[in-house]
C-alpha cells in the first residue's frame, strides 16, 4: 500500500539506528529532511513506531530487474521467451520497480545491463533517460541511474554472461552507447592493462564510478587499476573472480581487493553465491566501512518462471526456489532472487551466531545493536559513500539529513532474527506502509 502523507510528521517511540550506536529518539520529517529529538510543537502526523527500528534506506547498487522487468531488454514475455523493448514496456517496467522495491525496504537502486549488443544498450539507456528526464514519474524507490555490467569485462570470466557481446576496451565503445550520462556506475576489468587503465581513467573522468568484476586480474594490475579510479570489486569472490595463492604478481583479484584499504567489495548476501563463513571472512578482513550489499537480482525473481533465456544464455530456478542457475552448469549461477530486505535479514543473523571461518578458525557472534549497525552501514550507508550520494545527505540518520528511511520490525533471537518491512519512507513521505 503506497501512503502519501502530510508535510510534517512525527516518528514517535523507535529505535534509531546510527552510525554510531542505536538509540531511542523521535524523528522528525520535515520538508524531506530528518530532525532528531525535535522541539516541534506541532506535526501534521505522528507515527507511533515504538519498539520498531529505523535504519537508512537500502540502496541497491547492483539490480538488474524483477517480475519479468529486465532492464537490458525490457518485460519478458514467458510463452515466446522474448523480450518487449518498446517505451511503453520500460515506462511500465520503471514504474513497476519503483514501486514494488518500496516493500523490500529500498529506497533508491541503479538498474545494470548484462553484456548485451549496441543496440540493446542504446535502447535501454535511451529508455531511460527519457524516464528520468521526467523526475515526477518515479512513484517511489529512486531509479539513481545505470550499472554498465557486461560491455567489459573478461571474456573468459563471463559467468552467465554471454561473452560474444563483451566490446573493445576504448573510449569510442563506450560512446558509441549515447547513454546521455545515465550510466553512473560501470564495470572495467583491469585484465587488459593499457587498455583498461585507460577506459578506467576516462570514464572516471565522466564521474562514472568504476568498479572491476568478472576479472581474472593480478593483483599489480588491480593496483595499478585503482591508480586509474577504480573504486570497487563487483560481486568479490563470486564465481568469475580470480585468485592465486602464488606470490606472482601479488597474487590475483581477491588477494589485491582483501589488501587494499581503498577498494570497496561488493558481496551477494544471499548465501548461495557467497558462503557464508567467507562472508564474515572478507568482513573481518576489510572492515565494515568497505563492504557493500547488493542483490544482482534478476527479471525471473518474483515471478512464477522455472526456466527462461536472456543474452543468448539458458536459466532455470533451483530445485529449491532459492536461486538461479545456468542450464548445464550447476555451479554458475545465474544473477540471483534476491531482495535487500532479505540481504539484511541474512546478514543480521550471520553476525549475532558464532561462525567457523574459513581463513579465520573463528567469528564470535556480535551483540544485536552492534551487528545492526553494522548490517545497516552495508546496505545503506557504504553504497552512498561510494556513489557520492552522501555528499546530498543520503544513507545516514541525522540532523539534516535526507528523510530516506526504512522501518523495521525485528522479532526472534541471536541467529534467528525476522525482518520485516514495516514502513519505507522517501523524502520524508511515507510511501509505502504493510498495515
């Protein structure tokens, strides 16, 4: 159910989740901004969320679609196994996702191509310029912009990716898209030396924020990527990452990423594509200021589909239905079904057990508060930092700051928290409410 509400409003009685700590205070939404323990006398409307807790709102900066919505090639049609491009699908399928990401707790979320052909990505990204050119078409969560994906990355580590659609490293393959500055986020495997560095430098140059994936590099060339404006590691350690236990070169992506104290890593919180105990691992490693959650969800999720096709390449829904996988290959998956909320549930329970690592013999479990603020800088917080959308006052709670927030319901014990979305607030409206 999507609310718009009055102009002030109170939120009365909850947890407040900080940076810091969590604390119990009032928030006051005014004008799309936060007030802490405010002084207002009047309110136009005053939420009691007591016993509740209120984080950042989750920011997703790897998606690529949902409920047959995929943004590379528009709404999938299951009976022909093809795609609708047209702008009536896409101006559909935004408004879908804008939507429907609100009950997942999502508030704002970049939209990423597979490797696809030129004009698959002209057309996507000339979708979606023309959709956000016109601001008050967004309902609710923020489409933020584009994630160039699949246009370079290693052939050879192409995963579920369709590696006859990986473009030549240079600046003109990447104009040739015409996104119109829509792309905000892109992936350069720092593979190819020269050539990478280059196009690193250069889209950086543009204030794309460059992250590496699907890379089998060294860890001199992931150094000498980052020197170019590499930023961060798309998906650490999901299948087409490369390592080397050899001390060649410095060893391979994930030795260059575990020692760098610059580069962000993104991980796949849905326990499948990470293990678990690496995930606390690579934690414990990079600290929590440099972690980022995403969910790499896919256009099956939250559909009925059991197989389906997209960039030439064959999927199916595990037995399960818990993720996806390609056709033949039983350990590469395919993008996932993931949902934030579910990314942050995970994560929750992951933190309050005792774990057994796997380069560490132990994680003890972190008390509730300390790992929901923990939880809550990953899937909130550190996206923003990385995209410089902190620099406008999102991904925090405090005074000032942008009234983009998630309240959460938070029942069970250590290891065995549920999570549900109680309320999902942008711009200080309450935009969508599960009473």
């Amino acid at each position: 159910m999507i609310i718009f509400n009055m102009k002030t409003v109170k939120l009365k009685g909850g947890f407040v989740v900080t940076g810091k700590n969590v604390e119990r205070t009032d928030i006051i939404l005014s004008e799309g901004r936060i007030l802490l323990a405010g002084e207002e006398e009047h309110c136009d409307q005053v939420v009691d969320i007591t016993g509740k807790y209120v984080v950042p709102g989750f920011v997703d900066i790897h998606f690529h679609g949902y409920n047959l919505f995929e943004f590379t090639s528009g709404l999938y049609d299951v009976k022909s196994e093809t795609f609708d491009n047209s702008p009536a699908a896409y101006d559909q399928g935004f408004e879908m996702l804008s939507n429907t990401l609100l009950k997942f707790g999502v508030t704002g979320f970049y939209v990423g191509t597979w490797a696809s052909p030129i004009t698959n990505l002209r057309n996507c990204y000339a979708q979606l310029y023309r959709y956000l050119s016109n601001a008050s078409n967004q309902p609710g969560a923020r489409i933020l912009g584009g994630l160039l994906e699949g246009s370079f990355l290693n052939p050879q580590m192409a995963g579920a990716q369709n590696p006859d659609y990986v473009l030549e490293f240079c600046a003109d393959s990447f104009d040739r898209i015409e996104d119109k500055g829509t792309i905000k986020l892109a992936n350069v495997a720092p593979d190819f030396c020269r050539q990478s560095y280059e196009l690193t430098e250069y889209l950086a140059g543009k204030g794309i924020v460059v992250g590496a994936g699907h890379s089998n590099a060294t860890c001199q060339q992931i150094m000498k990527a980052t020197k170019a404006g590499l930023k961060y590691f798309i998906h650490l350690t999901n299948g087409p990452t490369g390592g080397s236990y050899k001390p060649f070169n410095g060893g391979g992506a994930i030795e260059a990423v575990l020692k760098s104290d610059e580069l962000y890593a993104e991980q796949i919180l849905d326990g499948y594509h990470v293990n678990p105990a690496y995930v606390r691992d690579i934690l414990k490693r990079k600290g929590a200021d440099r972690i980022i959650g995403i969910t790499d969800c896919l256009f099956a999720a939250g559909s009925q589909v059991r197989q389906f096709t997209s960039g030439g390449i064959r999927g199916a829904v595990s037995e399960d239905g818990q993720y996806f996988q390609v056709v033949g290959k039983t350990n590469t998956l395919f993008s996932s079904n993931l949902t934030m909320n579910r990314g942050f549930s995970n994560l929750l329970n992951w933190l309050t057990i005792d774990m057994q690592g796997i380069w560490n013999r132990l994680h003890n479990a972190l008390e509730f508060e300390q790992a929901l603020v923990i939880v809550a800088k990953i899937l909130s917080t550190n996206p923003c930092v990385l995209t410089g959308l902190d620099k406008k006052g999102y991904g925090s709670i405090k005074d000032g700051a942008t009234a983009d927030l998630c309240v959460l319901d938070i029942t069970g014990s250590q290891g065995s928290y549920n999570v549900e979305v109680e309320s999902t607030i942008v711009d200080g409206r309450i935009v969508y409410s599960a009473a």
